[in-house]
C-alpha cells in the first residue's frame, strides 16, 4: 500500500500502474507520428464524393436520371463496406444507364459543390509544394470538372470512365481501371509512389475504400464534414469534420 502511494506520486511509475494510461500516451503519439507525416507529405490524394465535394456524385447522376433512392442506398451500403465496391458499381450503372448528354447536362444543370475549406487547402499544398491527387470511385467527367476548379492538373485525376455508344447511349464502365474494384485507390497510391519516388502519401476521405488505402499510403485522415460513415469514424486514427483543421496544422510550423 505504502509503494502504490509512493508510485502514484511519480507520473512515469503511474504509468505502468495503470496500462490505460499506456493506451491513451500511445495513441497520442500515433497521432503526433501522422501529423509529422502530413506536415512532410510529398503528394495529398482525395477522395472526391462527400470529401472534396458535398454530395455523391452517382447518388446526383441517379436522381437526374429518376432512379435516386434506389442507387442511394446501394451507396450507403458500398460506403459501409459490406459488399464489395465494383459489384455496388456494377449494380448502381445498370440501374442509372447514363447516357452521355445525360452526364454532360448533370454537370452543366447541377455543376459538383465544393466543401467549405478544400479550396484554400489545396491551395495552400500547392504553395508547400505538395502534388495532390484526386483519386475516386466517381466518374472521370465529373471529377475533371472537380480538378480544373481546384487547379488540380486532369492528368492528376484517377476516376472511372463511362462508356458511351456511338449514339450516346450507355455502354457500361472501364473495369481495367483500378478506382473500379476494392482496393484500387491503394493500387493508385502505390502506382504514384512508383512513378514518381514519393516516400510520404497521405490519402484523406470519408468512406472505407479510402480508408483501406493506408498502407500503401502512410499515413489516413478521415473525413465527416459531409457525412459521417460509422465505421470510418471509429477506426480512424486521425478524424476531421472540416478542412480548416488541416489548414491549420500546417499554419502551425
């Protein structure tokens, strides 16, 4: 009794008294490792639907083309993980059927809103010197829409691609791409620190494709500004709700 007393005295001793204080110090300094990692980060890659932009982008086409709340709860559940992301692709286009005026009057009509924050954070990478990606499971059309008012190069944007008939109709979607399978945002990431000799990627969204990117990238911060996915939230290390808390670690140094 008398050595407890003694020990509580002591921070270090109380410590190994006490194995949650452990938990809790560790977790802090995972954190502190992340932010190390965004601060030194040589590329940034978003997500787009519900992380750089407000809404998603298929769950819009899909209302534009009637089929809204159907395609809408197949999104809920790809986000969530329980099925696999190309087959709730799959299902979701064979529902919508775009056709290719369809999507070019969607982005013209109902042009993507951006979220509050991302254009000053991209921004500010830029002017850090930060390359920054926009890899998604959306549409390219519309993601190219996203980059050129972000000044975000198209040749930085990794999205799915619509096919088209002759006459306009829709032909299905480029199933080679790696955005249109689980895990291929971490086959993006990994291609890129390939191509271009990055050492620190940080990939930051708001669903579990995203999250299933860390490794290869090195570093996940998860996004809730627009909707919060439950299981993102609970396992992310690193979880925001707006991008001025990013803004503002990097004003920080």
């Amino acid at each position: 009794m008398a050595q407890h007393r003694v020990q509580c005295g002591n921070l270090q001793n109380d410590l190994i008294l006490f194995p949650h204080n452990r938990k809790v110090l560790k977790r802090m300094s995972s954190l502190t490792e992340m932010k190390e990692i965004f601060h030194n980060a040589d590329a940034v890659c978003f997500d787009v639907d519900s992380t750089v932009i407000r809404e998603e982008g298929i769950d819009e086409l899909a209302k534009f083309c009637g089929v809204g709340d159907a395609v809408a709860e197949m999104t809920r559940r790809a986000m969530g993980g329980s099925v696999t992301f190309q087959a709730a692709l799959t299902a979701r286009l064979g529902l919508i059927r775009p056709s290719y005026e369809q999507v070019q009057k969607l982005i013209s009509e109902h042009p993507p809103q951006l979220t509050p924050g991302i254009r000053e954070l991209v921004s500010r990478l830029h002017q850090r010197g930060v390359q920054v990606f926009l890899v998604s499971g959306g549409f390219q059309s519309i993601v190219d829409h996203v980059a050129m008012q972000l000044n975000i190069p198209t040749a930085n944007v990794y999205a799915n691609r619509l096919k088209f008939y002759f006459n306009g109709e829709y032909a299905g979607f480029d199933e080679t791409q790696p955005t249109a399978e689980s895990g291929g945002k971490g086959k993006v990431i990994s291609y890129l620190k390939e191509q271009f000799q990055f050492k620190k990627v940080v990939m930051i969204g708001d669903g579990a494709t995203d999250m299933e990117a860390c490794p290869p990238a090195d570093c996940f911060i998860g996004f809730g500004g627009n909707v919060v996915r439950k299981q993102v939230k609970e396992k992310a290390k690193w979880y925001i709700t707006h991008f001025d808390e990013l803004l503002k670690e990097l004003e920080e140094r």
